[in-house]
C-alpha cells in the first residue's frame, strides 16, 4: 500500500513541476511588454535580405509593432496575434527570435524567397492555429518538435524544397485539419500513425519522392475529404480495403508505381475524383465502379489493364470525365455510354478496341472531346455523330474506319480539331468542311480521298494546320490559301497535286512547316515564298519544278534534298539549270579529234554559266549580309517611333533610352512572362509607363500588334491611354500613362495592402465596368479583353480605375462566337464554359469581372492553397448570412450594408455557370453607378437629381424586393436580374 501511494506521489510531484514551469513561463510572457515585441520583429526583419526595403516601417524607435505592415495585435493585451508577410519577396532566412512571439496565431510568409531551414524555435509559438510558410525555397528536415503547436489547424509547407521524412509525430497534433506538403524532396514511406489522426479533412503529399506502399490504415482517417499523393514512387498493391475509406471526396493515386488489381471493393467508396492515372495496374475493369453514383471524374488510363469495357459504366451518369486511354482493354465500346448525358470528356485512344462507333453516343450533347484514336475499330462514322454540337475535338486517327466523309460534319461548328487520319476513307474532301468555322487542325492524312483540295477551306481562319498528304488528291492548290494568315503547317505531299505553287503562300508570315512533295507540280518556285520568314521546313522534292531556286535566305537555309527529284530546276552549278533532258538516240560518228555541233555548244554554254555563277557569287560576298529575324513584326532597320501625343511620351527612340539610362533596372516597376514595365519622368517632368515586349517568341510578337490594333483604335477614360509605341531589335515598345497607384491587386493582396474602404473599392468596380462596357457595346467590331483580373485594373492618383493589358484581346463579329484549342486566360478568373468548350464571347468577361467584386468583396485572392474564391463564397453562404463572406474592413466603411447585399448578389450573377443567365457589362456598369452614394456638393459636378433616368431605373429595380418584371436593355438575356438574383442565391441572403 505504501508502495502504491509513493507510486501515486509521483505524478502529483510532477504535475507540481510543470504548474511551476508553466508559472514562470507566463511570467516570461506576459513581462514581454510592447518594448520587447518591438525588438522580437525588428530582428526578424534584420535576418531577412531586403526587410530593410520591404518592412521599412519597422522601427526600432517605435513605441508599438500594432501598426506595422502585416501586423495584427489583440485589442486588449497589444500582444502580436497574427503577421502576414506574403507576397514581398523576402529573402534570407526565418530568424529564431520569432520562437519569442508566444501568442501568435497566424503566421504567414507564403510566396516569398525565404531559404534556409525552417527555426525549430517556431515550435515555442505555442498558440499558433494558422501556420503557412508556402512558395519559398526552404530547405533541410521538417522539425520534429512541430508537434508541439497543438492548437494547429492549418499547415502549409508546400512548394519548398524541404527534405527527409514526414514526422510522425504529426499524428499527436489533435487540432490539425489542414496538412500540405505538396511539391517538396520528402522521402520514405508515409507514417503509419499519421492515418490515425481523428481531424484531419485535407491531405496533400503530391510530387515528392515518397515510397513504400499504402495500408488499410488510411482508411482510419474518418474526416478525410482529400487524400492526394500523385508524382510519387509509392509502390505495390492497392489496399484491399480502400473501399472502406467512406469519408473520401477526392482519391488521387495516379503517377505512382502501384501494381496488381483494382481491389473490388473500390466500388463502396464514394468520391467524386478516382485517379489512377499511370501506373501498373493489370487485370480488368471491376464492373462495380458501375455503381459509384457519386463520380463525375474516373481516369484510368496509362496502366496496363485489359478485357472490356464493363457496360455497367454507362450507369454513372453523373460523370464528366472517362479517362482509358494507353491500356490494353479490347472489344466493343459500349452502346450504354450513350446514358452518360453529362459527359464532357471521353478519351479511349491507344487501346485494342474493335467494331463500329456507337451511333448511341450521339446522345451525349454535351461531349466536348470524342478520342477514340490508335484503335482497331471499324465501319463508318455514325451520321448522327453531327448532333453532337458542343464536341471541340474529334479525333479517331489510325484506325480501320471506312466509307466517305460526310458533309454533315459542318454542323460541329465548335469543332478546333479534327483527324480522321491514317484510316481507309474514301471519296472526295466535302466542301462542307469549310463550315466548320472555328477549325484550328484539320488532318485527313493517310487516307484514300481523291478529287480536289476543297478551296472552301480557305475561308477557316482560325485554321493552324493542314494535313492532307498521303492521299490521292488531285487538281491545283487554292490559291485563296493565302487567307489562312495563322496557317503553321501546310502539308499537301504524297498526293497528285498539279499546276503551279500558287504565289499567294507567300503572305503566309506565320507558316513554319510546308511539304508539297511527290505531286506533280510545275513552273517555277515563287519568289513570294521569300516572306515566310518563320518558315522551319520545306520540302518541294520530286516534282516538275523548274528555274531556279531564288536567292533568298530563307531558301538558301535548306539543305538540296529540299528540292531534289525536280530535273528542271537548277539547285546547285554542278545541275543542269532548266536544260530539258534528252531522250537517247544514235549519234553519228565523228572523224577522229573533231567535235560535234552539240558538245561545242555544250562546252560554250556551261562556260557563260559557270562564268556568271562565279560572278555572282563574287558580288555577293561583296556585299555585307543581313541577317533577317524569325518575325517580320522585328525592325530590321533603325528602331521605328510613333508618338500619338506630344509630351506624352519620349519623342524619340534616343530620348526613351535615355529617361531610361538605358533601361536600368532601377526603373523597372513590373515584370511578367513576356515583358517588363519601366517608369520614368519626360523632360517636362509627365510620368509614363514603357513596356518591353521581348520579341524573341511569335506569341509576344502578336501580343504586341494585338496590343497596338486594339488599343490604337479605342479610347475610354476607363481604359488605359496608348501614348505611342516603337520597335526595335531589342524589343516592342507600348507608352502609357503611369498610373500612380498600381493595380488593384497589389492594393488587396499585394505589397501596398492598402485597406481600401467600401466607396473607393465601388468606385474602382463601375469604373473597370464602364470600361469593359465599352469594349463590348461600342466597339466595331467588339472587343472581348480575355484576361479581366484586378492585375490588370489600374488605378490613376485620383484611384480612377482603367482596364489595361490587352496582349490577348479578340475582335469578335457580330453574332458570332469564337472557338479555339487555346484556352487563354488567368487561372480563377477563367470561365468555366470557355474553358470548357473553348467558346469565347463578351460573357467569358462578364464571368472574369464577377470573380474581381468577389475579390473586392472578400479581400481574397481569386484562387487562394488550391481554393476557388466562388466555390469559398457558396460554401460560406450555405445557411449564413453575408457576415460569413464580406471583409470586416469593407463591412466597417460601409454605411449601407443593402449596397454591400446588392453587390455581392451581382457579383454572384455575373459568375453563373450558364453564359446565357448572366448580364451584359453594361448592365452590370449601371448596376454599379445605382449603388454609388451621392457625392456631396462640389465634390463631382453631378447629383443625384442628374442621373440619367436609364440609372434611375436601376437604382428603383434594386430597391425593389420583389420579383416583378422589369424592362432590362436588350443585352440582359430576356429575365430581370432581380429574378435571376433569387435564382442565384436561394434566399440565403436573407
């Protein structure tokens, strides 16, 4: 008994030991006054490279770190709760001292360029719930004591180079919720009792170099939602009992090294993403993931699985996306697909599969991508194929399909591809493909078509390449080719072409590829050709060409087999130039040491030639030589200047660079992919903004002439103003007005943070609206800007905002849609259906502008750890109140917080998934201007007397609570906003 209380005395002692330690601890925290916080940051500002420039602000001599840059303190004890360093690209190293800051909460110096080690002084900060150290270049071993932080919710140590293993002692941290280490060097297996933590919800380990395999234990972690280990070495067998991991949302295993069957018991799993993608997967597809209602995403492909396809998949039909390719699965492709009605995605190329195509997937109207390529099926393409209106790509090359192509194919209208390459079709090319007018690629290479290159073909702008060789065309090249100004790959050889190479290709300046070999073309090469200057390959061989080769740079760079097999065309002065050859016959003997009529001619001729060859050639080394660039868009000369307003811009290319001490780099304010932005003073002291585009590459190029072409011919006070440009051989010049104060995002989410209050973030959001209302109501033709994002909202001094950065703008004709393979655009800002389907019209803006009144909304970053600022605002609202989304900065300036409702609610619009359900800019511009408060006297030369009464209208309609009809302008899609407002939000505003 003794013994048992001495045992029990041992616990009490120790217990006494800790309350005495934790004491004198609080005592340390607690005596830690404002002084000595002061001190704690100033020497984490010191360990950083530049924290002198970027945390100017931090003063030793200052009484109080609260009002500091990236700092929050509790209102009541002063004490630093929370510093937010991101985005300042800090570099240097994390100091320890920041162990000495023992109730801060959140931590954040994401997206910097902070190295060295991760402080295992960190681990003191006790109190820490957010922790997010993303995007630097962190190295060495995660520390161990992390483990200590027990209030952790949040970790993110993503994109870093840290290395080693992932602690295990991660498991005992009984808060965590959040845990990302994707795209580091950790190594070794995945800790066994990490799969026992009770809270985690997100589990990101993509791209490191884990290995090891992966146990039934995971399926321990009951609150898991996302479970990503892609671009891994983990190895072996899946578990047998991954069926049992229920709470799982998001399973990606793909890119791993995992082998042996899918476990059969898969099929109980309920997420909506199953990747498993590229690995070593045999045996066949379990019918029961027939039965896993719940996905919309299911890749198997590049694995090596065979039989067939279980017909049960067609079952799923809440799926989106059917990734098989690169198996070996055999047999039919299932006539139930054709159930699959929300299918976008259907990708089987690279397989053994054998029969017809279903015509039942003609069913499947909403497909946007149909590859069936690298397969054994036969027959024709189904007819009704044509139905499928949404399809962007069509590709079925290097199969046995057979029979005609038929013209109905110009009802895909949206199609930007299609190949029905190295089959066995017949028949001619039907003039109908030239309908098909948002074409990018056409290929019908390898094929059995006869008859004539369809000239209608010519009227496909968009087009990029054709691929016609390999058939058994013939007649003459259209000469309506030369239309096809963004024409890359023109590929006619193999066929039966005839007639002359029509002059007109050479307005082909964006050509890089063109073979017209084994035809039977004739005349002469055509001098014209001379301008494709971007030209890579050329191969004119093996026909009736004549003359002689063109003395051009761009002919001379291709070897002779370029034009070999051509017995009329002179190619080098050992050929015979244009002498047609002779069929043999008897010559008569000649006497003895004489020589005949011919062969004296023979001997005058070659020496004329010879003699004038070497002339040439002596005059020609002559001369200097001129190197021409890859782009004609590149002056060759002098640098060219254009000024459109004196005193707005450098009057000469000497002054530019001379404002610019030759464009040092303490100018530069700005850097992007393809350019960097100066500012500087004019003599008469007018600040301006210069922009480099570098014109090494074809895409900078055209974002310059896009640039000029748009902004040449518009001009809006919410624009920003084309001052002049010049080219160079060192680059592209565009001159704009400075803008004083940068861009929106650099105010929300970057180095400035100013805290922009309500009224001046409205002011901001019509004025960008007015701005893209404009382009898309008043410009002819219209102009879809494709990029809308708060980068590219800049504000003037008065913080007037002014749309800018038009490098990727499109002309749009009336009542057309454009469709391209290339999705352009900002990740977050892109709309859905475009990128989708590739269809771009004014309302991909519209969608873009929303996500900026969320960003204006909220504070936060369109797409913020992988997070979708929309997809946070709905989940937010689900049974709460606007509270839960707006910023409480925007919340405190606000005096009507109707405003605040009404702004979220057209925001929310703006971003409907269906193009047709949300407004034009330029309902959306009155929108705004209802909802700016009336300025008061002197302040603005209007009042509220003076609104126009189409703005009147709007400011009535918004105060109205209920959903009567109310005349829109013609542009808001037929029902009211207020109603499509009740549609957007579904009451839960209230």
């Amino acid at each position: 008994m003794a013994g048992g209380l001495q045992w029990a005395a041992v616990p009490i002692v120790s217990w006494i030991a800790a309350l005495v330690f934790l004491s004198s601890w609080s005592s340390v925290a607690l005596a830690m006054s404002l002084s000595d916080q002061v001190r704690t940051l100033v020497n984490l500002k010191s360990a950083f490279v530049n924290g002198e420039r970027e945390l100017h602000g931090w003063d030793i001599g200052s009484q109080s770190p609260c009002g500091w840059m990236g700092v929050t303190c509790n209102n009541v004890t002063f004490e630093v709760t929370a510093l937010n360093l991101s985005d300042l690209a800090l570099g240097g190293e994390i100091s320890p001292s920041v162990g000495l800051l023992s109730s801060l909460q959140t931590l954040d110096l994401s997206q910097n360029n902070i190295s060295g080690q991760l402080p295992v002084e960190i681990c003191n900060c006790t109190s820490l719930i957010y922790l997010d150290l993303s995007g630097n270049n962190l190295n060495g071993e995660i520390p161990y004591l992390l483990s200590q932080l027990q209030q952790l919710d949040t970790l993110n140590l993503r994109n870093n180079k840290l290395s080693g293993p992932i602690p295990s002692s991660f498991a005992s941290l009984s808060n965590l919720r959040h845990l990302d280490m994707q795209i580091n060097n950790l190594s070794g297996p995945i800790p066994p009792l990490l799969y026992w933590s009770e809270t985690l919800q997100y589990l990101m380990l993509k791209s490191n170099q884990l290995t090891g395999g992966l146990s039934d234990d995971m399926c321990k972690l009951t609150q898991l939602a996302y479970f990503n280990v892609r671009e891994n070495k983990l190895s072996g067998p899946l578990p047998a009992g991954i069926g049992n991991c229920t709470s799982f949302q998001i399973l990606d295993l793909s890119y791993n090294n995992f082998s042996g069957e899918i476990p059969y018991n898969i099929g109980y799993l309920q997420v909506s993403t199953l990747s498993l993608e590229s690995n070593m997967l045999t045996g066949g597809i379990p019918d029961v993931l027939g039965l896993m209602q719940a996905l919309v995403i299911l890749d198997l492909s590049n694995n090596q699985l065979h039989g067939e396809i279980p017909p049960i998949l067609g079952n799923l039909t809440s799926l989106t996306k059917l990734y098989l390719y690169n198996n070996n699965i055999t047999g039919p492709i299932p006539m139930e697909f054709g159930n699959m009605s929300r299918l976008n995605y259907l990708e089987l190329s690279g397989n053994g599969l054998t029969g017809e195509i279903p015509s039942e997937l003609s069913y499947l109207t909403g497909l946007f991508e149909l590859d069936l390529s690298d397969n054994q099926l036969s027959g024709s393409i189904p007819e009704n194929i044509s139905s499928l209106t949404a399809l962007n790509i069509l590709n079925v090359h290097g199969n046995q399909l057979s029979g005609s192509i038929s013209p109905e194919l110009q009802q895909l209208t949206n199609l930007t591809l299609l190949n029905l390459s190295s089959n066995h079709f017949t028949g001619s090319v039907p003039e109908e493909i030239g309908m098909i007018v948002n074409l990018d690629i056409l290929d019908l290479s390898h094929n059995n078509l006869s008859g004539q290159v369809p000239s209608s073909i010519s009227t496909l702008e968009h087009l990029l390449t054709i691929d016609l060789h390999g058939n058994k065309l013939n007649g003459t090249i259209p000469m309506a080719f030369g239309n096809l100004k963004s024409l890359n790959i023109l590929d006619l050889s193999h066929n039966r072409i005839q007639g002359p190479i029509p002059p007109e290709l050479g307005q082909l300046l964006e050509l890089q590829y063109l073979d017209l070999s084994y035809n039977n073309l004739s005349g002469p090469i055509p001098v014209p050709l001379k301008e494709c200057f971007s030209l890579k390959h050329l191969n004119l061989s093996y026909n009736h060409l004549s003359g002689t080769i063109p003395r051009d740079q761009v002919f001379s760079k291709f070897p002779p087999s370029s034009y070999t097999g051509n017995p009329l065309l002179c190619i080098n002065s050992n050929s015979s130039c244009g002498m047609v050859p002779q069929q043999p016959r008897v010559i008569a003997p000649q006497p003895p040491g004489t020589l005949g009529v011919s062969a004296t001619w023979g001997i005058t001729i070659s020496a004329l030639c010879l003699l004038a060859l070497l002339t040439i050639v002596a005059i020609r080394y002559a001369q200097p030589r001129v190197f021409l660039k890859t782009s004609n868009k590149t002056s060759q000369g002098p640098p060219s200047f254009v000024i459109f307003h004196l005193g707005m811009a450098p009057q000469s290319y000497e002054e530019m660079m001379r404002v610019t001490e030759n464009l040092s780099e303490k100018y530069v304010i700005g850097r992007g992919g393809s350019s960097t932005v100066y500012r500087c003073s004019l003599k008469n002291g007018h600040p301006i903004a210069i922009k480099k585009l570098y014109n090494q590459f074809a895409q900078n190029v055209h974002e310059f002439e896009t640039e000029l072409k748009t902004l040449g011919n518009i001009k809006h006070r919410n624009l920003v103003t084309l001052r002049g440009y010049s080219m160079s051989s060192i680059g592209n010049f565009l001159f704009y007005d400075y803008m004083e104060n940068g861009s929106l995002y650099d105010h929300l989410h970057g180095h400035v943070k100013n805290k922009l209050d309500w009224n001046i973030r409205l002011k901001i959001a019509a004025g960008a609206a007015q701005g893209l209302a404009y382009l898309h109501r008043d410009c002819k033709p219209q102009v879809v800007h494709r990029d809308v994002k708060s980068c590219n909202i800049l504000l003037d001094a008065d913080m007037e905002a002014h749309v800018a950065d038009f490098g990727i703008a499109k002309n749009i004709q009336p009542a057309r849609t454009h469709t391209s393979t290339h999705v352009l655009g900002t990740i977050g800002y892109i709309d859905p259906e475009y990128a989708q389907t590739s269809r771009l019209n004014e309302k991909s803006d519209v969608y873009s502008f929303g996500i900026v009144l969320l960003e204006l909304l909220t504070n936060k970053m369109a797409v913020d750890d992988e997070v979708n600022l929309l997809d946070w605002v709905m989940s937010k609202l689900e049974g709460k109140t606007i509270q839960d989304v707006i910023d409480t900065h925007v919340r405190a300036t606000c005096h009507d917080l109707d405003a605040l409702e009404k702004t979220l609610k057209l925001a929310l619009l703006c971003s409907k998934l269906n193009p047709s359900h949300r407004p034009s800019m330029y309902d959306v511009s009155q929108v705004l201007l209802s909802l700016l408060p009336i300025p008061s006297e002197g302040e603005y030369p209007t009042s509220k007397a003076s609104l126009t009464a189409n703005q009147r209208r709007y400011v009535d309609m918004y105060s109205t609570k209920h959903t009567e009809a109310i005349s829109l302008s013609n542009s808001s899609s037929g029902d009211t906003l207020l109603y499509q407002f009740k549609e957007v939000i579904s009451g839960k505003l209230s």
